[in-house]
C-alpha cells in the first residue's frame, strides 16, 4: 500500500492497461540458473520472463496461461532444482483523508539549497517536529554524497524542486531505463496551464478523497489514477530532510497504485547494484514474500539501509516488508504526537513513528499536495538516515537503526517512539567520536 491519501490531483485517463489477468505468474528461486528454469520450462509449458536478482542469477519471473497454471505449479514445485516458488502478487497503496492545512496554501517563494520552493513546504508543522532542520544547521549536514532509491510509482524529473538532485533510475513497469517518470502514467492531452506553476491550477480540480481502509489489489482496487503523484510527494519529503541527497527513481508502482512483487524484487537488487545508500519503500506487500525478505538481507549485508511503511489498516499487525527483520518499520504520529488513527502499530513492526498528517510536499508539474498516511512518515526517515551517513564514517543498517533509535518516547506501541532528527545524528556523531 503506497497510499490512501488526501491527494488533490487532476483526474485524467491513464495510459496502462493491465494485460496480465489471464496469466499465471510465479517468482520461482532455481539452482543451476537459467539454464535450468528454461529446461523445466520447456517441459512444463511456461514461459522464462526475465531475471529477478540481477547478477546473482537464481531468481526468475515465469509466467503460463492460466490454464496450465496448475500444471506448471506443481510441476516446479515437484523439482528438486526448485529452492523456492511464490505467486507474483500484486501490491497495493494506501493513505488516509483530512483537511487540507494552511501550509498547503502558503506559495511565497523562499531559497531552499539553492532552489527556489514554497514557504508552505520548509515552514511546515512535520518538519518542524523532527528538528531536521536544527540537524542540517548545528551539524552542517545536508545528506552530500548519499543516495536514496525511492521504490514507487516514479518522479516527474521535471519537477524544479527535485530536477538537481534526481540520478538515472529504472522504470520497471515498462522495462526502460532512465527517468522513471510517473507523469508517463496519464494521457497529458488536458494538461493545465502551467504559466504560474504552483497551485492555483490545484484550485478547480478534484478532491480525490480515498477511504482510509487498506484495499489489497487481489480484492479490487480504485481508480486507474488513484496514486499518481505518489513516488514525487515521496521524494519531496525525503529532500526536505537530506536536500543535496541523490535520489534514484525506480518505478516499481503504476499510477493505480499497484506493483507486481517482481518488480520490487528487481528494484531491491537494481538499487544494490547501483550504490544506493538507502532504500525508501513507502508500501505494503499483499503478503509475505520470502524473495523480498531475501532481497532485504541481501541489501542490508551490502550495507544498504531499507526503510518502510507500517501501514494504515489502523491495527496491531505485521505487515511487510515493514516487519523485517532488517527494515526500520515506520508509523504515522499526528502533529500533537499521538498514533495517528489510521496507522498500524505494535512491536515486531514498528521502529519508530514519524509525523505522517498533512505533510506538504513535491506534487507532479511543479505543484506541491498534502498527504496523510504511514507513506509520508516514511521518507522523513528515509531523509535521517541520508543526513547520518553524510556524517562521513561508513553507517552499516544495524547502527542507522540503533541511532534512530533516539527518538521522543511514545506509547510502547511506537516502537521507539516519534523520530527526531537531531537527536539520531547526534547519537550517530557520538558513536564515531565526533562531538
């Protein structure tokens, strides 16, 4: 679940279609590689689509017609070359509803970093709550020389606020390298005018007000433009926190809101192989997937910090890939820190909580929104992160958690209660024996 937000958005057509409602399609782990799952394959009748891990070369993607899907489960769940075999499901994203905040209306162009951004988006009551800013000022931090990988729907690369920190990603939805743009998604034939670019043409559009329950994709889902914007709202809240932070754009969500467990498998081990420091993962899996455990490890032992969305079902559950092991879960605190309704909690899955109500960011075609839901906590701490590991002295993702750890005390059901900036660098600069 990227999110069930309160987007204000342009409704327009998008331009995907789902095409794979008549297949069967499995993530299978094979020894002996390809050569291998290509051999069974022959023999079973599926069809070999392409690699999942990238290097390493075990993990696949196959798919059949529905009609021998039967016949293809079981005929490589009776292989011994088969070490593992899951369906390739879909996930789905979520956020949550409220009243837009005054921040949102608040369009006097201040200098952020060298770009020219909304009052509304640095003067805002989240920010303001994590002491990011008493971070980058008292420390001289500004997340140099780190990248975050944001696993979503894509960015407008065209966004002024986001266009000099934004390095080639991966659009995996289309199998295309580069810009991973989301604005990709919609047919722009009815593109607003966009001569004052910020958000006077927000104005007459559409509320979309999405209900707050979590919708897992196998039940049905929303609109076909139900979450476009999402993955540049992301990216906007992780360069408020970390602003000379790259970040890699890798599409693994189209505009619906929905990612096949593929493709977050082959963004996971596409952001290891392309030196992401972070890994910013703003969604819930429709279940448990033993591969993206795998491919979580296997980033976590490459010294890459992963960070996701506890969800917003608005109960004490393990959702994934939050609930990891080697993933710093986060949930969503109202700007008065208490648990905000919608969000999941408990221990097993959350680390720690982060301001995820009326959060003011980067929306596509130089505008900015606000969003509600655990999608929004996220990235503030995907942003933390980034601003320790420009501290200098390598940070493995056991010490990131350990640092991050030095949060304000909540309810137990918080983890370790609501993130504060300041207070993770700190802690970080004290451990390398920095003062």
């Amino acid at each position: 679940m990227i999110r069930r937000l309160l987007l204000i958005v342009l409704l327009i057509s998008t331009v995907w279609v789902s095409s794979a409602r008549a297949t069967t399609r499995l993530i299978v782990r094979v020894n002996g590689g390809l050569p291998v799952i290509q051999s069974l394959c022959l023999t079973l009748g599926c069809t070999v689509q392409y690699n999942l891990d990238g290097t390493l070369g075990q993990v696949f993607l196959v798919t059949s017609s529905d009609l021998l899907g039967p016949s293809v489960n079981q005929g490589l769940s009776a292989s011994t070359d088969v070490a593992d075999l899951e369906p390739d499901l879909l996930a789905q994203s979520a956020d949550s509803t409220y009243t837009i905040p005054p921040a949102l209306s608040d369009t006097t162009p201040v200098n952020y970093f060298g770009s020219a951004v909304a009052d509304g988006y640095v003067n805002q009551r989240p920010y303001q709550i994590v002491r990011a800013a008493s971070a980058q000022t008292t420390f001289a931090l500004n997340g140099t020389g780190t990248a975050v990988a944001v696993i979503d729907t894509g960015i407008d690369p065209n966004h002024p606020v986001l266009q000099s920190v934004l390095v080639p990603g991966y659009d995996f939805t289309r199998n295309q390298a580069g810009e991973a743009d989301e604005t990709q998604d919609l047919n722009l034939s009815s593109q607003p005018d966009m001569s004052n670019p910020q958000l006077s043409w927000l104005s007459s559009t559409l509320v979309a007000n999405l209900s707050q329950s979590t919708v897992a994709v196998v039940d049905g889902g929303g609109s076909q433009t139900s979450d476009f914007g999402h993955g540049t709202m992301v990216a906007g809240v992780i360069h408020l926190v970390a602003p000379e932070a790259k970040i890699m754009p890798l599409k693994a969500f189209r505009a619906d809101g929905t990612g096949y467990t593929s493709d977050i498998l082959r963004a996971l081990y596409w952001a290891v192989r392309n030196n992401a420091n972070v890994v910013n993962m703003s969604f819930n899996l429709a279940a448990y997937s033993p591969e993206v455990k795998n491919a979580v490890d296997y980033a976590a032992n490459n010294g890459v910090i992963c960070v996701a969305a506890a969800g917003n079902k608005g109960q004490q559950i393990l959702v994934y890939p939050a609930a990891l092991s080697n993933v710093i879960g986060v949930a969503s605190t109202t700007n008065t820190d208490q648990r905000s309704s919608f969000s999941n909690y408990g221990q097993g899955l959350v680390w720690v909580a982060a301001p995820g109500e009326g959060v003011v960011t980067t929306y596509p075609f130089g505008t900015y929104a606000a969003g509600w839901g655990t999608s929004f906590s996220t990235p503030f701490v995907s942003g933390t992160a980034a601003l320790m590991l420009s501290v200098g002295p390598p940070c493995l993702p056991s010490q990131a958690r350990q640092a991050i750890a030095n949060a304000q005390p909540l309810t137990s059901d918080l983890g370790n209660g609501r993130l504060d900036t300041y207070l993770a660098v700190q802690s970080w600069r004290a451990a390398v024996g920095m003062q």
